[in-house]
C-alpha cells in the first residue's frame, strides 16, 4: 500500500506516472494486435495512447489503496491473427511489458540529458521510470491473467488450453500470493536492480550533457 494519507503530495508525481504506464502498456497491446491483423480494438477506440481509452478509475484507485490495480483490458479475437494464433497471442502479450520497458529507458535517458534537479519534473520523471519497471516486471509473472501466463503458452509447443483453464482460478492464485508478500517478495528482487541500472544511466546521459 503507497503511504499517500501521511504524504498526500506524492499523488502529484505517482499519478501522471501511473496513468503514462498504464496507458502505454494497453496502447502498445492493441497496436501490437492490429499488426497482426485484428482490428478488435480499433473499432473500440483502444488504439491510442489516450488515458481516456484506457485508465479504469477503480482499478487506480485501488492501485493507491491496495497496491494492487489494473486498467481497462485490450480486447482481441485471436482467429483474426495472421498465421500462428498463439504465437499472435504470445507477441500481443509481450508488447505490454515490452513498451513499459522500453519507456522506463527511454525517461532515464530524458532524465539524465534534461530534466536533472528541475523541480517536479525530475521527481515526475523518475517515478515514470519507476513504474513502467514495475508494470514491466509484474506483469511477466506466469499466472492469468496476467501477460506472463500467455507469453508461456505462446513458448510451449502444443495446445494453450491449460492456461485458459488456469485463467479462472488466476485471479485468486495472484491475489493470494499477493497478501502473502510472496510476490512482493520476487519482484523486490529484480525491481530494485532494474530501476538502480536505469538511475545508472541517467547519471551517465547526465555526465555526458
């Protein structure tokens, strides 16, 4: 849970880099299928980095409260892929924390050429990286229905029918692994070196400027 009723002014910083992480990462899954020849999500006006189309207010807000939110998903229809339907699945999938990542790195270079000790924007900044490392991380975890699950199956050779029957016991599995901090726990473990190399190179673009 974020510490936001003792320090209510970090909503100022915490809630544009969550709505840019969120939103990047559901933009990056709909164009990420509409390469691939499902329009699913462009006929619903996903295919945008609008925060508009994508923030879930409750799931922001929950998010604040639990630490533990989402967005509004990206709907596809596999059967309009071309060529390998889970393969098409497993790259949709990927493009999520693959965009979050991508971001995370590209603020850290922004961070360190521009907007190093300017108020609010430097503090802005590296929360964005922050999140879109931990948006990145998370969501790589194999469990439904998180991107993971499906980035598995789309590696294993054969049917993904298990983790469509894995999918309706996924929601509980995540939220028990979250309340027991077992979770926390991993991501802690590669969140904290990540967002260390990304401060690193913000520094060094910094030293450079």
């Amino acid at each position: 849970m974020f510490d936001l009723f003792k320090n209510p002014v970090e909503l100022l910083y915490m809630t544009p880099a969550v709505i840019i992480a969120l939103s990047f990462h559901e933009f990056a899954h709909a164009a990420a299928a509409y390469r691939l020849g499902d329009r699913t999500a462009y006929n619903q006006g996903r295919l945008t980095a609008s925060p508009f189309a994508h923030i879930d207010i409750l799931g922001l807000i929950m998010l604040y409260v639990a630490g533990f939110g989402w967005a509004k998903p990206v709907p596809i229809n596999p059967y309009n892929f071309r060529g390998n339907r889970n393969q098409g699945v497993m790259l949709v999938s990927l493009a999520g924390p693959a965009a979050n990542f991508v971001l995370a790195v590209l603020f850290a270079i922004l961070l360190g050429a521009f907007f190093y000790n300017i108020p609010y924007l430097d503090r802005i900044t590296e929360y964005i990286i922050y999140f879109n490392v931990i948006l990145s991380i998370f969501n790589l975890i194999p469990i439904p229905p998180l991107d993971g699950s499906k980035i598995l199956a789309g590696l294993i050779p054969g049917s993904a029918e298990w983790m469509y029957k894995l999918e309706q016991y996924g929601v509980i599995i995540l939220v028990l692994l979250l309340v027991t901090n077992i979770i926390p726990r991993i991501l802690g473990f590669f969140i904290g070196p990540v967002y260390q190399l990304l401060t690193w190179l913000a520094g060094t673009v910094n030293a450079i400027f």
